[in-house]
C-alpha cells in the first residue's frame, strides 16, 4: 500500500505536445476535413441502436482487416495527408503502422468513452500513436487495478504515443466538455496483423 502511495502507476506514454506546428497543424485539419470519408457509425445499446457521438473513418493496408461486433471492417485506402501524418508518426515512433482510426468530435459535446484497444489483431503490447488536430480536448487515462487518473489536454498539433501494457493496465477516454466549441480530429495510428483476404 505504501508502495503505491510512494509510487503511483504511470503510464507507458511519450508525449511531444508541440509535435506540429501551429501551421502544419491547421492545414492538416482542414486537408482532413475535406479528404476523409466520414461515416456516422451507430451502436447497440440497452435503449436500442443510438449514432455514436463522433464521426469516424478507417484507413489502412487492404489486409488490416479487423473484426468488430462479428463484423469484418476493410479499411479504406490511404489519403494523402493522412499518410504525411503516417510517415511523420513512424519516424517519431520508430513504429511502423499499417492502418489508423480516424475520429471527428464536432464539438464538446461529441466524445468516446471508457475502453482500451485491446483486440487480438493488436498484439499484446501495441504502439498506438495518437495525433491530434483542431482544439484541446482532455483525454483521461485510468490505471485498471488503482483507478489513478492521468489527465492530458490533447491540443492541436499534439503526439501521445501509447506502447508496453498501456492497453493492458489502462483504459481511455475523451469526456464530453459541453463548454467547449470548435472541432477536433485524432488520428490513432495502429499495426494490426495482416489477414489475407477471406479470412
Ligand atoms: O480521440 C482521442 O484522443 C482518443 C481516440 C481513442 O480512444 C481511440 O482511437 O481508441
């Protein structure tokens, strides 16, 4: 007990908030605004099949394929201020991505709520980087076991970089902050084991 007083649970991140700059930033929000295909995306819930409160897209290498609700999700192909930020994200990382999950919160009220990317595809300690454009939104990581809270304000032109047990130990969020107005798009860039088709 002592121990985890003395030594609260970190989590496995490195952080570079001002990993564009403010140029590079806005003109990679509006180059996404414009390029992606966004989808508003519904899930089921005990009330019945509500929209989720953002739009998403999902981009990637044909065979990162992933299985979600029994479904097969083939990514859309690559656009190209997309796979800048792909490049970008790889060489700060020193990871390699094969497929990203776009999402678009149109205002405070949109957000995503408690989980952890932990499918099988993901592999037991995945890289997941995490760019952010357009305003500052809190994102929220809770350690599992303890329930510490480790706050970030994702600001535009920011890079999370989540790897080791972070999916593991912890779980994710972006609240819904109604006070805040304006949009914000995060790109979480994954490596996801290629399947080949039909499989
Ligand atoms: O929007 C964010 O910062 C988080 C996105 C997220 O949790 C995810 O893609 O799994």
């Amino acid at each position: 007990m002592t121990d985890l007083f003395d030594n609260p649970p970190t989590p496995d991140v490195d952080w570079y908030p001002e990993w564009l700059s403010r140029a590079q930033s806005a003109q990679a929000l509006a180059r996404l605004t414009d390029e992606v295909a966004w989808r508003q995306d519904v899930m089921g819930t005990p009330a019945g099949r509500v929209p989720l409160p953002r739009l998403t897209a999902w981009q990637g290498e044909p065979d990162a394929v992933y299985v979600y609700s029994g479904i097969r999700n083939v990514p859309q192909p690559w656009t190209p201020a997309v796979a800048e930020l792909k490049a970008a994200a790889e060489a700060t990382s020193g990871a390699r991505f094969n497929s990203v999950l776009i999402n678009r919160y149109r205002s405070g009220t949109d957000s995503m709520g408690w989980h952890a990317d932990r499918e099988p595809e993901l592999g037991k300690e995945p890289v997941i980087a995490s760019v952010s454009l357009g305003v500052a939104r809190t994102f929220d990581l809770r350690h599992n076991r303890t329930g510490v809270v480790q706050s970030y304000s994702l600001k535009g032109g920011s890079l999370l970089v989540m790897k080791g047990d972070t999916q593991a130990e912890w779980r994710h969020r972006v609240p819904k902050e109604p006070r805040v107005s304006g949009e914000r798009i995060n790109l979480t860039f994954r490596w996801i084991t290629p399947r080949p088709a039909g499989r």
